[in-house]
C-alpha cells in the first residue's frame, strides 16, 4: 500500500500541494506516478486536498490536522483503513511529482526481503549520489551510511565532512517504507532532540537504536521545497 501524506498548511511553502503542475495539482500528480504499482490513498488535513484528489478520483481521506509529521499521518490513516501489521506501506512525500516509480518498486522489494529475513524492526528508505554542489544546499538531506547501507546519520548540513579529501555523497530521496507493525512503533517513540534540531522526523530511529534500510537508485528526480522548485518543475511541463 502507499498512502500520501498531504498537509495544506506548510510551513515554508503553504498550499504547495495543490499548486499546478502542468494541468494537475501536485498531489494528484504525485499520486498518478503510481498509482500502477498498488492501491494509492492520500491522508489529508484539509476539506480542499480531499475534495480535489476525490475530483481527479485519487483515494483520500481526512486526518488529524495536529500530528507533527508525515509519518504520524499515515500510521492514522492505516489504522483507519485496518491495514494488517505485516503490510508494506510505502509513505511517498506529496510534494515529490517526479518520484519514479522504480524507486518505490526498488524500497519495497527492499521490506519485503527484510520480512523474509524476519528483522524485528522494518523501516527503510531510498538515496542516490550527489555533487559536491549540490551537497551544499542545506533542503537536499544528506545521509551517511554504514557497511550494510544503513542509516548512520541524515543532516541537512554537509556531511561527511571533506577534511581528507575525496569524499562521496549521498542524498536522501524523500520516501519511506515500513511494516504496519514497525510504523506503529516507531510512532510510539518519544521524539529525538536530533529530530527537532535537524527537522528531520527519521533521526527519531537512529536515536533509538533502529535500522533504517537505504536503498541505492538511480533517480532524477526532485522535491518540491521552493517557489523556485515550482517554477523549475512547471518548466518541465511546457
């Protein structure tokens, strides 16, 4: 299952989800990229993302406006839904228009196997490498990572720092993988200090002692953080 969380009132960029992308408002757009790879619903904080994905005939439904994160979002919406604590849900960010679906295909093959090896915690998510330039903008999110490719550190900083030379980067791709069972708990975790240092709702595992899986890919895809990333994205579709 991928469910989308959707909220309308973004801190750095209010309303983004709804912003037209070359005819389709971005979380519909979101939502077409994959909707071929299994059921698809958005869990919204507002009437007006409901009304719209219902209009484009995107599953959605409402959810609490007061979670702090994504993740929040859609433990609530698996729950409403009565998802089974063995299903794969797949969190893909609304405002990720770009994600190809390869990428969400690649993660899930990733749980599944981690299933099959019966890994008490299951939570993953996807990376690819970067330029040095690109390292640099702090709303790219790096991650460093260890022999197993998994999660040591995400940061908004550069990291790691180049002090010997030849160093390579890593950038986090903004989706996420769980068990139901795992989401659950990582829900119930107390939040991390990290966490609300780096606004980055995944460093709540690391502290913790849990395994995030990164997944390699090839993607070229990009976020939409910026009016700036907007422009850029509209410009593809002209």
């Amino acid at each position: 299952m991928i469910i989308i969380p959707a909220r309308l009132a973004s801190t750095r960029f209010p309303q983004k989800v709804l912003a037209d992308i070359g005819g389709l408002p971005m979380v519909v757009r979101t939502a077409k990229r994959v909707a071929h790879l299994d059921r698809v619903v958005v869990a919204a904080d507002d009437e007006s993302i409901l009304s719209t994905c219902q209009a484009h005939g995107i599953e959605a439904m409402l959810t609490s406006t007061t979670h702090k994160s994504g993740t929040d979002r859609i433990h609530e919406c698996a729950n409403i839904l009565g998802v089974s604590d063995d299903e794969i849900i797949i969190n893909v960010q609304a405002d990720e228009p770009f994600i190809e679906p390869e990428v969400v295909e690649s993660l899930m093959n990733k749980l599944k196997t981690l299933q099959d090896k019966n890994e008490p915690f299951i939570m993953g998510s996807c990376f690819n490498a970067i330029n040095a330039e690109s390292a640099q903008d702090p709303n790219l999110v790096k991650v460093v990572l260890d022999d197993e490719d998994n999660a040591i550190y995400f940061s908004r900083s550069l990291i790691p720092y180049n002090r010997g030379g030849g160093a390579t980067y890593f950038g986090h791709i903004g989706i996420y993988g769980f068990s139901k069972k795992s989401l659950k708990e990582f829900c119930n975790l107390s939040d991390a200090p990290i966490e609300d240092i780096e606004k980055l709702e995944q460093l709540r595992a690391i502290y913790h002692q849990k395994k995030i899986a990164m997944v390699k890919v090839a993607s070229t895809g990009f976020g939409i953080d910026t009016p700036e990333d907007l422009k850029r994205a509209i410009e593809i579709f002209l």
